[in-house]
C-alpha cells in the first residue's frame, strides 16, 4: 500500500490524503477516490492535484493518474474543464447499498445536444412562413379544403418539379412527384410497393438509421448490408448481392459518415439497376448544405427511370412540418398513389404554403442564410479542435449539419459518449448507427450534429464538448 499527501497549494488548495492499495496502481487510485468521495471526504467541486502533481506524490508514472482520472470523469465521480482543473462532480445522490449509504454520481438529464439530424429550430423562419401561410390561405381554390389528389397539391408538386431540377439537378415533372409526411412515410409506402412487387431484399449502407431498416423489414424485406471502405459505399459489390431488388443510399453525403459516393461507384449503382431492373432509393437529406464546392447532383439525374428520389423540409425547415416528397419513376406513380391511399394524408394547407414559401424565393433566401450560419459553427468547431485536441480527426466537413470525430486508438467510444453524458451532453458514437449484419471493418468516433444547438446555445455546447474531450481523450 502507497500512502502520500499531495500539497501543491497552487494546483490543489487542499491537501489530499491518497491511500493505495489493490491489484494495480491505476485501480488503486481510482478505489481510493471513489471511496474519498463516497465517505464524503472529498466534497463535491474539490479541486484535486494535476495528474502532474499526484503522479510526482505519490512516486507513479503521470499516465497512470491521467487514466485514472479519465475514468472517474467517465464514470460520472470527476469533472475536468480547461483552465478549472480537476474537481470532484457535484451531482451525488445517496444510495444504500447493504445498510450503508454512499454518495454516488446522479446522471444528468441532457442540457445540451449534439445529436445528429435535426437543423437548428429555433432559426425557423417564422414571419416568412406566416406570409407565405396567409396567401396560401387567401388564393386557395374552395377543392382544397376537400380530400384531394393522393400525389399532392398539385401547386406544391408544380414548384419542387421547378426548385428540384434548378438546386439538385433532378429530372422532375408534377406528375412524377408524390407529396408525403417526410421520409418515413415515404420509405414505408415504398416497401409495401415493393413488396407487391415480390421483392424479398433492398440491400443498405452499412452505416445509417435503425428505424430506417426497420421499417423496410416491418414490410417483410430483409436488409443486407453493402460493404464500407474508406471511399465510402461499395456500390459496386451490388451485382454481388443475388436477392436484391433495390437498394436504400445516402449518395450525396453518406449518413452519418459524411463521404459522398464516388463518380465510378454512382455509375456502378446505376449499371446494376439497369441490368437488373432494379431501383436505388435515393435519400437525399441534406444535399442543400454544402459548403466548400458546388453541391453534389441528385443520382436521379443518371436515371430517372431506375432512382427514386427522396426529398424532404426536414433538415432545410423543420421535421414537425411533416413535409417530404418522392420523385417517382413513371411506371411506380399509380402504385405508390394507390399506396398512399384515397385522400391526401398530408395537410392541403401546409402544401399551399410550402408552394408559396418556395415560390415567393423566401426558401431560397433561409437555405443561403442557415448554410452561412452552418458553415460558421463547422468552421468554429474544426478550430476549437484543433487548438485544444489536435490529436482528434474530423471528416465529413464538406457538407450537411454533422461530422464525425475520430477518437485516439485504445479509447472506446462508448466511454466518451458516458462522459458526455454525465456533464448533460446528449451525443452519439458511430457504432449506434452500423446495422448489425455489417461485415465489413468497424469504424470508431463520434457522431457531431453541429446544427443541432440554436445559437445561444452554442458556445455552452461547443465548450462542453471540449471539457469532455480533453479530460477522457487529452
């Protein structure tokens, strides 16, 4: 056993009593701070020494401290933030544990949010949408307050054919389009198409949504995963595949992984539905948001007749709009409407405003405005990495409202995701998006959805965000 007081008055302002002992001296130090927190006496927001200074206490190597600490910032016991050093959490809770009490870590509910997939709310475009609401409302014809076209109003279907063609370069016309609630409803009315088709598998990234491939699975299609290496989606290994009938892709800005499919890969998609008379599901989430170059076409352009095209207001607006659209082959219109059902489940007064929102140009103006504001926090985020952990990648900076972190090798991200966790932090590793079937090699980081914070948020989240970092990956 290992006793030292550390006194370093200007790292510590206390002095603190260590007692080592256990199998190791890493374990031993982390049991006898635990145990100093739980009996009490080490009060929560105690600074402690600097890994430095235990370390040259206590006669052990610094990394052996600096691990130590890490942990117990994982594990919820410790705080460290730049410039504040290291101090005992202040959330702890009592807990009898066999008629003892101890003071344990209390877990957060998350104050700030990185999460993938969402845009920035508090920037929705109110004034514009009640302009563009109040004439909708004032010019629209008395058929539309009945149940209408199950493709849509055709005055929404008229301008996205315009807007799709001009921003995405996707080859539209009104009557290819059908209006639905967002890409969830959407996929699911194109699995049950499909599955009237007798098509038993619609193949996947490796990396993407759960309740994506749910849905595909819940119409009775199995959902095999494509192959991942480090130019993105092997869309040529598809002819590889004997089962598959279609295939669900990210094309523009792989999700969450952020490469875009390469001109050879895209061509190789296409080739194989040509050949195979199959359809590759085009989920275009994002594709407004690109900053560096000139936005990657939709691949709906190669072929119309073998893509079909998702768009939806969810990242560029507001997923509560519940507003999406399909831009269909010709020969799948009839049955994706009769899908749908009689009736247009999507509201006819929020599609007369969109119209209107995107006609008026008041669409074009909030998408130029959002992807400066994007473009911004990117920039201040790559920077803010670079100057505090400059160990730490970054990928997928081209485009979209997330990237992804590459964590020092030996450091799970799950141990990361927990101590974003305990400072109120909600965040997400990359290994919560890769489908369980996957073969090809795991990849490891974090999922970063920067455009997720409002502004005023921010900086708090930003900052948060580097406090973890530096304490479990510094």
């Amino acid at each position: 056993m290992v006793k030292s007081w550390a006194t370093s008055p200007e790292t510590l302002g206390v002095d603190l009593h260590v007692d080592l002992g256990g199998a190791g001296l890493r374990s031993g130090l982390m049991d006898a701070l635990r145990e100093a927190v739980r009996s009490g006496r080490l009060t929560p927001g105690t600074r402690l020494p600097s890994s430095r200074s235990l370390a040259a206490d206590l006669g052990i190597a610094r990394n052996t401290v600096a691990d130590a600490y890490a942990e117990l910032v994982a594990e919820g016991w410790l705080t460290a933030r730049q410039g504040s050093g290291t101090r005992v959490a202040q959330r702890a809770v009592a807990r009898q544990d066999r008629g003892h009490t101890h003071r344990l870590p209390a877990r957060r509910k998350p104050t700030y949010s990185l999460m993938a997939g969402s845009p920035d709310l508090a920037s929705f475009p109110r004034a514009e949408w009640l302009k563009a609401a109040r004439r909708a409302l004032a010019d629209a014809p008395h058929e539309a307050f009945g149940f209408g076209d199950p493709r849509g109003r055709v005055e929404l279907r008229t301008v996205l054919a315009d807007y799709l063609a001009r921003s995405r370069g996707v080859y539209a016309s009104p009557d290819r389009i059908v209006v639905c609630s967002g890409f969830v409803h959407g996929l699911a009315l194109m699995g049950r198409v499909l599955r009237a088709r007798r098509v038993r598998e619609v193949a996947v990234e490796t990396y993407g949504l759960d309740f994506h491939w749910q849905l595909l699975t819940d119409a009775g299609l199995r959902t095999p995963a494509l192959d991942l290496d480090e130019l993105g989606t092997r869309a040529q290994e598809l002819g590889t595949h004997r089962g598959v009938g279609a295939v669900l892709m990210t094309p523009a800005h792989q999700f969450p992984i952020g490469l875009p499919l390469l001109p050879d890969r895209r061509a190789a998609a296409v080739d194989w539905a040509r050949a195979a008379g199959g359809l590759i599901l085009e989920d275009d989430y994002d594709g407004e948001f690109r900053y560096d170059r000139q936005p990657v076409g939709a691949l709906q352009g190669l072929d119309p007749e073998h893509v079909v095209y998702f768009g939806t207001a969810s990242k560029s607006l507001a997923p509560g709009l519940r507003l999406g659209w399909m831009v269909l082959p010709e020969s799948l219109v009839a049955e994706v409407a009769q899908a749908k059902g009689h009736g247009d489940a999507c509201g006819a007064l929020d599609q007369l405003t969109l119209a209107e929102f995107i006609r008026s140009g008041a669409y074009d103006r909030h998408v130029r405005r959002m992807r400066l504001r994007y473009r911004r926090r990117r920039d201040e985020l790559v920077t803010a990495l670079a100057e505090q952990v400059p160990h730490i990648g970054v990928t997928g900076l081209a485009a979209g409202l997330h990237v992804v972190l590459s964590l020092p090798p030996g450091l799970d991200e799950r141990t990361v995701v927990q101590a974003a966790n305990w400072r109120g932090l909600a965040i997400q590793g990359l290994g919560a998006f890769r489908h369980p079937d996957a073969t090809s090699a795991q990849w490891g980081g974090l999922v970063v959805g920067y455009g997720t914070p409002s502004d005023s948020a921010w900086a708090g989240t930003l900052e948060v965000l580097l406090d973890v970092l530096s304490a479990v990956a510094g």
